[in-house]
C-alpha cells in the first residue's frame, strides 16, 4: 500500500513538472515497463486538463467584464440580450444571458480567452492551498518535560497540553504570560509563535519564530518550517522559499517536505 500511495505521488508530482531530470527519466521507464502505470499516467493527464478547462471557466462565468464584453459582442450582431430572452442554461451547465445560441465572435473570443489563460497560467497552485495542504500543528506530545515541578514548566506543559487540543486561545494566554516573564526561553518563544499561528495571526506568530531562529539553537527545524508556512499566509513568498532551502541540511521529515512545498511554491513564482 506504502508503494502503491508513493508512486501515486511520484506520479502527480510528473504531471506537475515537480521531478527533476533523473526522477523524471525513471518514471517514464516505468511507465514504458508497467502498462498499468502508463494507463495511470493517460487517466491522470486528461482529469487534470478537465478540472483545469472547468475552473477556469468558473472563473470566467465570475467575471462581470467578460459578461459585459459578451452583451457587447451580441449587440454588435444586432442582438440585444436586455430586451429579450431570459437566461437559460446551455447543455454545458453554463447559464449565459440573452439568446440561447452561441454568437460565432462571442464563441471565438470566449476560445481565444481561454487559450490565454491557459497559456499564461502557471497552474491552479496558490500559496494558501499549500498552505492548506502542508500545515499541520506540531505534535507536542513529547515537549513537556517530566520530572521538572517548578511553576515554569507546569504552567508551560499546561500550556503545550492546550495547543495540543487545539485550545489555541487558552495556550497563547499562558505563553503570552510566561513570555513576559521568561521571554528568552525556546519553548516559550516557539510555543507562542504556533498557539499565534492556530489562532490565524500569521504576522504575530512571524516575530517569534524569527526571534526564536535569531537567538536559540533548539528547535530550529520546527521554528523554520512553521516560519515559512506563515510566509505563505503573509505573502513573503520569496522568504518561505529561502527558508525551506534552509531545511536540506537537516534530515528527517522536514527536509523531505521542504523539498517538495519548495518544488511546488515555484509554480507560484514563476
């Protein structure tokens, strides 16, 4: 199943154009070698152009200058769609006004806007579907430490308990209090960071993954993968994409996601 759901994703990732040349070169061998996979491959290229062709025609049908550039062409044929006809859904699910036939111009201008926004779109990616795709909250079940009785660290481990929960609010409260307090501790500079993050303020929960990755040395990898999915949030593509370069050089699960959220976030910037 493992196997299946990885090559699944190699797969998607070559449709994408997210492999580099010697990946990419060893799927096509095995598309050449397992007629099943190479089925995949076809299946899976004609759904992405369909959803593709779908999405942007939904685009389309939300954009009022296109409708008023379509009443337009129409008058222009002596057809005027205000003074007559009701709207009326097309065997293709669209509700266009005016007459129930297509115009050959407004067909042909439809055809070339399409092909437009086709050819210039770099895909459907953005950065908060990544976002939406990537986040997940860190899972603290080991951050508290056992054993430690001080006021410090039980209020602290309440506070991880919390964020565990989801309890974002209730979190921040007690790292907002304890970072009055003991400002320069990792814990308390990441954990106030992500409970700002649950809690949807990105710009907040920037200043103290920055200031944790400017003076701590733990909790490096976290505060940087976390900072660059706010990045996401706040635009600083740019930024989120440096970051996630950052993360080779630590293995583990953050690397390999970097990997990949930083091959999908050029499609962006491209």
């Amino acid at each position: 199943m493992k196997s299946n759901a990885n090559r699944h994703k190699r797969l998607a990732d070559y449709i994408y154009n997210d492999l580099g040349p010697e990946e990419s070169e060893a799927i096509k061998r095995e598309m050449s070698e397992n007629p099943d996979l190479a089925e995949s491959y076809r299946m899976s290229n004609k759904v992405k152009k369909y959803l593709k062709a779908k999405i942007e025609l939904e685009e389309m049908r939300s954009d009022p200058s296109l409708a008023e550039a379509e009443r337009l062409a129409e008058i222009a044929h002596g057809n005027d769609p205000r003074a007559g006809t009701a709207s009326a859904p097309t065997g293709g699910g669209l509700e266009l006004s005016g007459p129930r036939k297509y115009l050959p111009a407004a067909v042909a201008a439809a055809a070339a806007i399409i092909l437009v926004i086709i050819g210039l779109s770099p895909s459907f990616t953005s950065a908060d579907r990544l976002f939406q795709t990537y986040y997940e909250p860190l899972d603290a079940s080991g951050y508290t430490r056992r054993g430690d009785m001080t006021d410090l660290y039980l209020n602290m481990a309440e506070g991880i308990k919390l964020y565990n929960q989801g309890a974002y609010d209730k979190s921040n409260r007690i790292f907002s209090h304890l970072y009055s307090i003991h400002a320069p501790l990792a814990e308390v500079r990441l954990f106030s960071g992500l409970t700002y993050m649950g809690l949807g303020e990105y710009d907040t929960a920037v200043h103290f993954l920055e200031e944790l990755l400017e003076n701590n040395v733990r909790y490096i990898p976290e505060a940087t993968w976390y900072l660059s999915l706010c990045c996401l949030k706040t635009g600083a593509l740019e930024k989120a994409g440096d970051l996630l370069a950052g993360l080779d050089e630590y293995e583990g699960l953050y690397s390999e996601q970097a990997q990949d959220l930083r091959r999908k976030l050029q499609r962006i910037k491209k």
